[in-house]
C-alpha cells in the first residue's frame, strides 16, 4: 500500500494554518519518523492524514485513491492508529482491548468469529506480550499498555500503523522495544509505519524517511540519514546539537547530543 499526503494545510480558527504544504509518500514497509518541538502540529497532522481532521487543503491518497471517497471501515482495514498510552479506566483484560482491533472486520451485530479470537491470538504473540493474557490493562505497566495498544492495531491486520510518541514516558528497556518492534514490522512483515517523536536519534535508528515539522511553519521530507543532520536540528528545535556515529558490535549507532539552545 502507498500512502501519500499532498499539499496538505490544516490551522484552527482565525490563527492562521498550522501545517502548509505537507508532502510526503509511505511505500510499502517503509517507517517514517514526523519530528519537531512542542506545538508545531506533529499530533494535529496524524490526525488530518488519517481523516480524523479535515484538511483545509490538499488531500490524503491510498494506492492514488482520496480517502474522503473511502467508507470509514475500508479506511480502517487499512491503516491502524495507536495512540499515547495512557492509564486504563477500563476493567477490558489485555486480551479484550486487543479484540477491539477487530471491529472494522465484525459485523455491528455479530459476535468474535474463531478467526478474530486467533487473530488477537496471533498479534499478542507477534509483540511479545502473550504472557499478558488474562491481566487487566490498568494492572500493567506503561510499556506493556504500549505494546497491547500496539497489538489492538495490529489484530486489525492493517498496511500502515500510524503512532502517536509511541516511545514518550517509558525507561530506556521498553523504548527499545518499542523501537524494534516497529523496525520487525517492518523489515519482516512489510508492515509501514509512521510515528511522531522527540527523539532525533530514534529517527535515525529506524526510519527510511523522516519528516521535520518547525515553527517557522516549514516542513522537511526526505531520507532521515541525510535531513536529520545539525543544521535542520538547529531550525526545528533551536537547539545547537552535535551528530555522531559510534560502532559497537559491528553495528552503527548514531548519536544526538543537545549542545546548548540558541
């Protein structure tokens, strides 16, 4: 599935758009990284991409198809949304909140076939989290939450995994698994995704693409190892940092160190 947004322009009431001109194309199992500081509308841009807000101008296309032309369950047969974990008000047991991925392919009258019940089965056990089953969502940690929301979507079998700061609020472990998780995904089941972050670094570990968002209203698409360099660092977070690479294990890591702001 190719996921594109062109000339995409969204603001909110008389403050003038937020988001101009945003461009950019998803191919199959690619992972994209949207970038920038507080308030810049990384969150507000998901969720124009994915119709949940309209753009005011430009449009979101599936396979060259407008997405204003799909029916809600079409839409969301393909692509997943996660969200921010959050502390769970609800009692749904784990394996519950991961059957709610299934909704776009259950009928509104009918109950979980074999098939929906193998299909949590079968995402609990691609995230890692099947030790999980039969524990309530609020009884579990942030980072398990993330990987039971991260579940949820992929239950729904979708083509594209959309994530909203995936990786904010949790310890080093569990961002790591997060992080490699999605590049799983991707790299073995062809699964793209596209998740917001404030992490340059995360950036540059996973992503094909990245997208840079700043408030000067400008946005930047393009390969990550070649656009998340100092000087567009520099423009999107005023914040002079230095980029480096470091070899352990015959694997390259590339480091973010903020240097001071500007």
């Amino acid at each position: 599935m190719i996921f594109e947004v062109k000339d995409g322009g969204f603001g909110y009431f008389r403050n003038g758009n937020i988001l101009a001109e945003i461009n950019f194309t998803v191919q199959p199992g690619e992972v994209l990284s949207v970038l920038g500081p507080n308030g810049v509308g990384k969150t507000t841009l998901l969720k124009c991409m994915m119709g949940l807000l309209h753009w005011h101008s430009g449009a979101t296309f599936i396979d060259g198809r407008d997405i204003r032309s799909m029916s809600a369950r079409e839409l969301w047969k393909k692509i997943a949304y996660v969200p921010q974990a959050k502390a769970s008000a609800f009692s749904y047991k784990t394996e519950e909140m991961v059957l709610l991925g299934r909704n776009s392919h259950i009928g509104i009258f009918s109950q979980p076939s074999v098939e929906d019940n193998l299909r949590v089965e079968e995402a609990m056990e691609t995230v890692g989290i099947s030790y999980l089953r039969g524990k309530e969502c609020g009884r579990i940690s942030g980072g398990e939450l993330q990987m039971v929301l991260i579940a949820r979507a992929l239950a729904g079998e979708p083509s594209l995994l959309v994530l909203d700061e995936p990786e904010s609020n949790l310890d080093f472990k569990n961002q790591l698994i997060i992080l490699e998780k999605l590049e799983e995904l991707s790299k073995k089941k062809g699964i793209s995704s596209i998740f917001n972050t404030h992490y340059p670094a995360h950036a540059l570990r996973i992503s094909d693409n990245s997208l840079i968002l700043t408030k000067k209203g400008r946005s930047i698409f393009g390969k990550t190892k070649e656009i998340v360099n100092c000087e567009n660092m520099r423009d999107c977070f005023s914040v002079n940092v230095h980029i480096d690479n470091i070899c352990i294990n015959n694997c390259t890591h590339s480091m973010v160190l903020p240097l001071s702001i500007v």
